[in-house]
C-alpha cells in the first residue's frame, strides 16, 4: 500500500480525440488511508507508476481533507 492508499482497479478505454485519433486513458478507481473510495482519469502518457502516483496522491489527501470538515 502506499502511503496515500491504494490502487483498486484500473480500466482501459479508448476514445476519439479533437483530431480525430484514438486515444487511451485509463480509469484508476483508488482508495484513500481515510477510506474514501475515489476515481482519476488519466492519458496514457501519464499511465506509470512515476506519473501517476502524485496525481492519486494529491487527490487522496484532498478528499480525506474535505471528509475531515
């Protein structure tokens, strides 16, 4: 796990885009270490472990920021 939460599932798909190509994202359903169950959306080009793991990250500590109030 890591010390933001954890990665649940993640889905691939395609879709078209302004110039007309296909393109693939990738739907990462995570978990925060506060329990909130989240999805990000993300390109290809920022499908790694490098790239996406601060996007998760940021995210997770905003929802459990929010849950907090």
């Amino acid at each position: 796990m890591a010390d933001w939460g954890k990665v649940l599932d993640i889905t691939e798909y395609r879709t078209v885009g302004s110039t007309g190509k296909l393109e693939r994202r990738y739907r990462i359903q995570a978990q925060s270490k506060g329990g909130t169950v989240f999805t990000v959306e993300v390109p290809e080009d920022m499908s790694t472990t490098e790239k996406a793991d601060p996007v998760l990250k940021h995210r997770a500590a905003e929802l459990d920021g929010i849950k907090k109030l």
